[in-house]
C-alpha cells in the first residue's frame, strides 16, 4: 500500500471534499481518500493499478489545481 499526501490550496468547504474524496476514491486501487479541508490536504492509500499521476488527475479532474508537490 501507498500512501500520498498532496496540498490542495483550492480546497475550502465541504462540496470541495466531497467532490474529491469521490473522484479519486472511485479510482481502481484506492483503498482511502481523505480530505482535510482546514489543513487543504488529500491523503490517499492506494496499489497498482492507482498511480499518483492518476490521483492528480482526478482532482484534476474536478477543477483542483494540484500544484507541484515538495
């Protein structure tokens, strides 16, 4: 199991955890995806065949800017 932790600046209320925690726990592999919305942070579990370019993607996806991580 991997685990990601990513800043999401854009991340504010509710519906933005929402909207994420589905998109990217729909993903084939995820076992986990929590938002926090006070600390503007996803953290997701996941195996293969999950990558984090597909996590990215996914928020992404639901119109998040995931800036580059580190």
């Amino acid at each position: 199991m991997t685990d990601l932790t990513l800043n999401v600046p854009e991340i504010h209320c509710d519906h933005c955890k929402m909207s994420i925690e589905g998109a990217v726990g729909a993903l084939d592999g995820v076992a986990s995806a929590r938002v926090d919305v006070a600390a503007t942070t996803v953290a997701v579990e996941f195996d293969a065949p999950a990558t984090a370019e597909a996590i990215v993607a996914a928020i992404e996806g639901q119109g998040y800017e995931v800036p580059p991580q580190g």
